[in-house]
C-alpha cells in the first residue's frame, strides 16, 4: 500500500470506531444506570459502570405478574405473527415472481395504494370490531401477516435466480409445490432470515395496537406494559423531587421508581432482540442487498 492507502485505512478504522462506541454507548450507559441505586442515580454521573450495585430495579418490575404475563404473550405473538407473515408473503413473493401471472399488475397497483392511503384509525377500529378483533389476539397477528414491502424484497431476490432451476425441476415432474419447497424456499434463506429479523423487531417492539384495540390486562404486550411503568416512575421522581423541596423526606421505599427501572425495564425488553441479531447477521446483509438491487 502507498502512504495514502496507509493513511486513509487509519483514518477509516478510526472513524468506524468512533461511530461504534457512539451507538453501544448508550445502550451500555442503560445497562449501567440499571443496575445502579436508585437515589444514587437522582445524582448523575453515571457511565459505563454502576456506582452503587443493586439488583433492586430488576426486582421492581418483577414484583407483579405484569411484565412475565406480558413477556411470554409478547413471544408467542412474535413468534406466530413471524412464521404466518413469512408463509403468507412467500406464497406472494413466488406467485408474483411468474411473469405469467393473470392480472398482475392490477395486482401490483391494488396492493400499492394502501402503502400510501391509509383508512386511519377509526375506520380500522370499527372494521376491527366488526371482524372480532377488539380484546382479541388475533389484533397483534392477522392485520400485519402480509406486507408489500417485504413481499417485493422476496419477489426480487426470486427473480434473481438461475431460471434454468425451474425449468429442469419442471421437465423432471415437478410442480410448482415442488419447484417452491425444494428449489426456491432453501435457495431464499438469506432474504428469509432479513424479513424474519424485520418482522420479529417490529411485533416485539409493537405497542400501539394495544392502546388503541385492547384494554384487558391479560392481553397487554411488554413494551406497554414498561411505557406503563415509565409514566409511574415518572410520576413518582416527580412526587420524590416535589417533597424534598418541600422539605419532606424521601423514604428508601421510592427508589426503584427512579430513573433506574426505566434503564432496567428498557435493557428486558430489548435483551432477546440483542441476543437473536447476531444469529441472523450473516443473512442480513446479503438479503437486503440481493433482494433491493437485483430485478
């Protein structure tokens, strides 16, 4: 390498590095004030390291049966609207993947138009009462099974397969059952696995339908449930920090409805997206490049 190659790819490793520890910074900044005191935490100043470690603020937001209620129902509504949104916009993505298909670019333009004119929202409430969706988990699964978007990522990265797979499986017998479980599905792992990874972020981190279409305790999904517990430790710093003003005491009592059980609540709610990311890393990538470019 000459000296400018030498100079840039430091510059670059430099640059990469800075960008890295500004996005994990705060994510580590949570996990510290988490697991730090409470009144301790009122002061400031922390970091990447508790100051004064307790387990405290975990312990908060486990006291009920809210949040594990809310963590196992959120999993299983992850879960099933993942699987049955893939099955439903693989079935999509194949279908108009076939140049051949009967009206397809009426097709096309009736699943285009609802990506930019929505029905709002009290059209979808009353429609959603009508079908037996208010109260219902159904609400978090079926309305979201099927999205345009990532039925045209799969659809491109289909189109970007050797044709000549097809037409051998097809002069061998094969049908189009055949031709899409044996040949295109496992040739699709990659774009697969990047709608998947979509999918399961945007349920788990879902919380609007549950303001909007259910008010049973039973049916709330974790991240209402910690915007719930959000507002109540707002409420009670604020009560804290009036009362010391007024020359009241705090007792020990408030402190794990301090700044930390947001940290704490925030840190259980991302953690299985963390952990299931880098599983799915090496597809990512290659199913969002494969499946936006080729055509």
């Amino acid at each position: 390498m000459t000296m400018s190659e030498k100079i840039f790819r430091v510059f670059n490793v430099i640059f990469i590095m800075l960008i890295s520890i500004t996005m994990l910074y705060p994510y580590i900044n949570q996990i510290a004030i988490s697991l730090n005191d409470g009144m301790d935490t009122i002061l400031g100043g922390i970091t990447i390291f508790p100051r004064k470690f307790t387990w405290l603020n975990y312990t908060a937001i486990f006291a009920g049966d809210s949040v594990p209620r809310a963590f196992f129902l959120t999993a299983f509504i992850t879960i099933a609207h993942m699987i049955i949104s893939l099955i439903v916009t693989m079935a999509a993505a194949y279908a108009m993947s076939k140049n051949d298909l009967p009206f397809k670019n009426e097709i096309t333009w009736f699943l285009i138009i609802p990506m930019y004119i929505a029905g709002g929202v009290i059209p979808t409430f009353i429609l959603y009462r009508y079908l037996g969706f208010l109260n219902n988990v159904l609400v978090y699964i079926v309305p979201g099974m099927f999205s345009f978007y990532n039925m045209i990522i799969i659809r491109t990265f289909i189109k970007g397969l050797p044709e000549s797979l097809e037409e051998s499986a097809m002069l061998d017998g094969a049908n189009e059952a055949v031709v899409l479980f044996r040949i295109v599905l496992p040739l699709s792992m990659p774009v697969i696995a990047t709608v998947a990874l979509w999918l399961m972020v945007g349920s788990w981190h879902s919380w609007m339908p549950t303001l909007y279409y259910v008010n049973e305790k039973s049916l709330f999904t974790l991240q209402y449930v910690v915007m719930q517990l959000i507002k109540q430790s707002d409420v009670l710093q604020k009560l804290a920090a009036e009362t010391a003003l007024t020359g009241g005491e705090t007792t020990r009592a408030a402190q794990p409805t301090s700044e930390s059980i947001k940290a704490a609540a925030i840190i259980f709610s991302t953690i299985p997206i963390v952990l299931t990311y880098p599983f799915l890393q090496k597809y990512f990538v290659k199913g969002v490049t494969i499946g936006a470019v080729k055509d």
